[in-house]
C-alpha cells in the first residue's frame, strides 16, 4: 500500500512539473506576440535556454540552498518512495526557472543575451533559493519568529511572493539599471509606441499560461492526500476576475484583456487554499484593475520601458496577493482561517527587499564587467546580433 501511495504521489507532482512546464511556452508566446518582430526569434531562444540554465543552477547551487542536500544526501534517496524526491526537484525547479523567464518580459528588445544567461544562473542559485528556504524550508527562523509574534506563519501557497513578486521586482531592477528602448520617449516628453506584434501569439500565450496555472497552484499540494478542490475553484474565479476588470479597465484592449486572467492568477497562488472562492473572485477583480492602472502609470507617467509589464503584474499584483492572503483568508471574511495579516506584511515586504537588493547586485555587478545594454545599432538591427544573424533567414 505504502508503494501504491508513494507511486500515486509521483504521478501527481510529475504532472504538475509538466503542466509548469508547459507554461513556459506560454511566457514565450506571450514575450513574442508583444514585442516588435525582428525580437520574436530572440524571446524564443532567450525563454528556452534561459530554462535549460535555470535547471543546471537550480541542480547545482539553489535547491542546496533552500532545502540542503535533499537527494544528493545518499544514493538510497534516488529509489525512495518510487524517486518521489527527484520528480519533487523538476516541481520546485519549475517554478524556480519561472524567475528569470518573468524577468525576460521586462527587459525585453536591449538586453545582451550571454549576459542575460549569466544573471539567470545566480537568480536561481542563490537570490530566489534564499527567499524561498526561508518561506517553504522554515531557513533562518524567520516562520518561527512571525508564529510567536503574530501567532501565525507566513502563507504563501503557491508563491505569490516567493516565485511572482521576486521574479517581477528583480524584474524592475533589471528594467532601471537597463534604461528604455531607444526611441521610446523622446526628450520633448512624447511616447513612441510599439504595439505588440502579434495578438494571436500574445493570446496563445496568455491562453497556455492560464491553463498551466492550475498545475502550478494545484499541485503546490505535492501528494495526492493533500489536494484541494478549493484551490481550482478559487484560481478559476480570481482568473475571471481578473478578464472581468481588465476588460472594463483596458476599456477592451486586447493586450490588457489577456493579462487580466494572469493578474488575477498571480494574485491567487498565495492565498488559494484557505480564501472562500467569492473573496478570490475580489482578488482576481482588484488584481485585474491594478494591472492597468500601474501598467499605464509605469509607461506613460513614470516612463518605465517595462516591455511586458512584468512589474505591474507579477511585482504588485503578487505583492497584493501575498497581502490578500491575510485578508480574505481570515474566517471573518469567510476564508478558513490560520492566516495573520501582520504576517503576510512581513513576509511580503521581506520577498520584495530580496528582490530588490538580489536584483541590484545581480545586474548592477554584469553591468559593471561585461553590460548588459546592446549598442543602439544592435537595437535597431534585432535584440542580439549574435541571436539575430543566425536566425534572419528564418524572419526573412
């Protein structure tokens, strides 16, 4: 029985790693429906490989970091429980490689390539590892401390904080220390616009990301015993909320239409297991209008060439979900209870200053010793011209 159980639990977190998988077609499709055409091959090739160093950091460096030696502690690890820990590995690696294909988003058509592979490797190994230890691992006693302070943890189910708001304020980071897209804003304060190339690609996107997303929340269970219907529920209605707002913000745009369900997606991860499925749907609606209104600010107001806006939508809109966690996860608004606003704060403004600071350093120290910014010739011919030559046959 105890191998029927072990075998059930690695079918269900392998096909949750599929399922994460997947959606990192979706982060590709969407970076290629929005950028201009002479960058799509680019996206692609910077979203694939950048998952292919994700996996040898994550292997390497960051899951030591987060979890300790895990299964290279003894080889009798490799066969336990039918391998359960190793299907666990691509699980967690999964939403670790989730990082820097947030980021991609942001920095998109000036980043160098090579460069952009070296600031993936030390996000994975060491930046995100470290916030998520400290979040799913108990690292460094900092759950313990928000239990006895505020009489509980800080929850973060599916990573609102510890994969969305990272990933979208190294993100911002990465976007400062870049500066905009030559050509974007002019000295005289006018905005060039650069419409998204392909709405069908940028759909499609949007389309896989969202159905990737009930793997990515789901299956946070990790064993067959511990799932929940409310989690799917609750990511289906915050999803809708988030169409719904979006649609009436955006005022129909459709690039603002396919990032509402992912809004409301990202706002749900943490708080999915214990909110009553009409507080996720005010998640996903406040997610969704939040999206739009910082999308328009950061571009036309702050003028933040944030291409994708990753910022606004994994950045704040994961901030607001690590923070809605603690408000309508409380049993007075109908949630199940066991969740302290106080300790959502902590927890979510702790996420943001490792991003923050772990983005700073990353990309500052890159754009000290090799940069990380094309020339504007490079710009103008194509995102990388070591990418873009190969590949000109193909966009030809």
């Amino acid at each position: 029985m105890e191998g029927y159980q072990a075998g059930s639990d690695v079918l269900f977190i392998l096909l949750g790693a599929i399922m994460v998988l997947a959606m990192h077609a979706g982060f590709a499709f969407l970076e290629v429906g929005t950028v201009r055409k002479k960058n799509q091959v680019n996206a692609l090739m910077k979203i694939l490989t950048d998952f292919a160093v994700s996996t040898v950091a994550y292997f390497f460096v960051g899951y030591w970091v987060a979890y300790g030696l895990g299964f290279f502690d003894g080889a009798q690890v490799l066969a336990e429980k039918s391998g359960y820990e190793l299907v666990k590995f691509f699980f967690l690696m999964t939403f670790a490689a989730a990082i820097p294909a947030i980021v991609s988003g942001g920095i998109a058509e000036r980043a160098k390539f090579y460069p952009q592979l070296a600031a993936t490797f030390f996000l994975v190994a060491l930046i995100y590892p470290f916030f998520e230890g400290i979040t799913w691992n108990g690292n460094f006693g900092f759950q313990a401390w928000l239990e006895a302070q505020f009489g509980a943890q800080f929850h973060d189910f599916a990573g609102s904080i510890v994969v969305h708001a990272v990933g979208g304020w190294i993100a911002l980071a990465a976007v400062l220390l870049l500066g905009a897209r030559h050509g974007r804003y002019s000295k005289d304060g006018s905005i060039q616009a650069h419409p998204p190339s392909s709405i069908p690609f940028l759909a499609l996107g949007a389309w896989v990301l969202s159905v990737g997303w009930f793997g990515f929340n789901v299956m946070s269970a990790q064993t067959i015993d511990a799932v929940s219907g409310l989690v799917a529920m609750n990511s289906l209605m915050a999803m809708v909320g988030g169409i719904l707002a979006a649609l009436f913000m955006g005022k129909n745009d459709p690039g603002f239409v396919h990032n509402g369900p992912l809004a409301g997606l990202v706002a749900i991860c943490a708080g999915s297991d214990v909110m009553h499925p009409l507080g996720a749907l005010f998640t996903g609606l406040i997610a969704g209008a939040l999206f739009v209104w910082a999308f328009t600010l950061v571009q036309n107001r702050w003028k933040i060439d944030d291409v994708l806006g990753v910022w606004p939508l994994h950045g704040l809109c994961g901030v607001w979900g690590g923070l809605a966690a603690g408000v309508f996860g409380t049993q007075a608004l109908g949630g199940m209870g066991g969740v302290s606003f106080m300790s959502q704060l902590c927890g979510t403004l702790l996420g943001v200053a490792v991003a923050l600071v772990g983005g700073f350093l990353v990309y500052g120290a890159l754009k000290m010793v090799v940069g990380i910014r094309l020339t504007q010739e490079e710009e103008y011919h194509g995102a990388d011209l070591t990418v873009h030559k190969i590949s000109a046959e193909y966009d030809d």
